[in-house]
C-alpha cells in the first residue's frame, strides 16, 4: 500500500463543550485503522509550543482532510473559529475536498455554504469513521490512478523520445555520408 503523504488522516476541530463527541470519533478513527489528529493525544509534546503554529502544521499542513463539529458553541470559540478560518484556506487536495463538516446541531457558520454536503451527528461514530476511512481509500486511490498515468505518459514520451533520437541520428547519418 501506498506511503501516507501526511502524519495524520484527519485533524478534528472542534469547541470544547463537544469534546466527548471528538474523543467519541477519535477513537472510531483509530478502531479503524486512521491516525487523527485530536490535541489530547499529544498534549505532552504540543506543551509550550506556539498555538498558531500548531493549528497551521496540524489542521493545514500535516492532515489529509479535516473534520469539523460544527455546533452552536464551535462558532462561539476564539480557537475553533481560528481552526475553521485556517482550514478554509486550504484547497481541494488530490481533487477531493478537505473540509468535512459534521453537524452537531442546525448552527450555520460562516464562509461555509449550503452548497457543501454536511453529515449529521446521530452519536455515529463508528458510521463517521468508515466514512472518513472510504473518503481517504478513494483519496489514494485517486493519487494511484494519477501516478500510474503519469508513470505511463512518461514512459510513452521516453519512448516516443527513443523513436525521434533514433531517427535523428539516422538522419545525421544519412546527411553525414552525402557530404562525407
């Protein structure tokens, strides 16, 4: 199986007031074979690290997709809006869509659209893991399908390059014996 790009499958971001629902889906995701990101799990090493830096590497740079609980306190939050303004910045990746919104509750929360298709809590984690897990499947999947094109198309310029140099120099051959 392919290598992972990045050192976690999802970052969970989330208010505090629905941290047992993030703790509730964290451990699904590792039941299933996922690494996510939940800052609980790395307390110790995250300890006098600059918070901004920390948002930016892990819901940024480090994490194949992004869950959001998105609920009534999660729009209240300094942190969590903070989280969600970081992860909006972030464009598709590998042609799939970064952002994963769970609904907590029928909170609407800015920049984010009705046009994006949201889960809802129904205290699924499990349900919320294989999705995570099929989303990420499909993920490399794609990445797979794309380098293995890319493979071929090299692979067919390579060749076609062989045909044209052996031409070329048959041709620089040809001209070389005429003036010879």
């Amino acid at each position: 199986m392919k290598q992972h790009k990045y050192q976690y499958d999802v970052a969970i971001s989330f208010a505090e007031e629905d941290k047992a629902i993030a703790k509730k889906i964290a451990a699904s995701l590792k039941e299933v074979g996922l690494k996510p990101y939940f800052y609980e799990y790395e307390n110790a090493e995250n300890w006098g690290e600059n918070i901004f830096n920390i948002i930016i590497n892990r819901y940024k740079e480090q994490s194949h997709f992004s869950l959001i609980l998105i609920s009534q306190h999660y729009v209240k939050k300094r942190w969590s809006n903070i989280e969600r303004q970081i992860i909006q910045t972030v464009p598709q990746r590998e042609g799939q869509n970064y952002l994963l919104p769970l609904r907590l509750d029928n909170t609407e929360v800015p920049g984010i659209t009705d046009n994006i298709l949201y889960e809802n809590w129904e205290n699924n984690p499990n349900q919320i893991a294989k999705n995570i897990q099929i989303k990420l499947k499909n993920a490399n999947k794609n990445d797979e399908d794309k380098e293995e094109n890319t493979r071929k198309g090299s692979q067919n310029i390579i060749n076609r390059g062989n045909i044209g140099e052996q031409y070329n120099i048959q041709n620089l051959k040809g001209n070389f014996n005429k003036n010879g």
